[in-house]
C-alpha cells in the first residue's frame, strides 16, 4: 500500500488524498529500492540537533547522493 503521508485534517477535508495496493512485485522492489537511495543519502541529507542545528551525517569514506543514485538505477534498467 503506498499513499499520502500528509493526513492532516485540512487535506481529508477540503483534498483528495488517496493510498493504492501495490500488487505487482517488480513496482514494489523498485519503490523499495528508490526508498533505500533516499535514506542512504549522505551527500545532500541533514539532521537537526535540540537546537535546530543542521549536521551533515558521516560518510564512512563513502559519499551517497539519491539523486545520482537513482539516475543511474534508471539508467541501467
């Protein structure tokens, strides 16, 4: 099942918001997959701190952007 993750009151009242079955299982690696680039990513990602400070998660050597990640998941399909 895939969906809106903006339930807010205003948007089940004055928007549509919907959630779909994901039933095929090549769409559903695939999101998975996209999902997995994205919280790898530790090029462009930030946390904040108590304070609202943004820090740059570690690398461990390895630099990981979801977007180049993604365009070449694409590309080699």
């Amino acid at each position: 099942m895939i969906g809106s993750a903006d339930w807010m009151n205003r948007n089940l009242h004055r928007r549509i918001e919907v959630c779909v079955p994901i039933d095929d299982e090549a769409c559903k690696k695939e999101l998975i997959d996209y999902f997995e680039m994205q919280w790898s990513d530790n090029d462009k990602a930030v946390f904040f701190d108590e304070n609202m400070r943004q820090i740059k998660p570690g690398t461990n050597g390895t630099t990981v952007n979801a977007q180049q990640s993604i365009y070449n998941y694409i590309k080699e399909q």
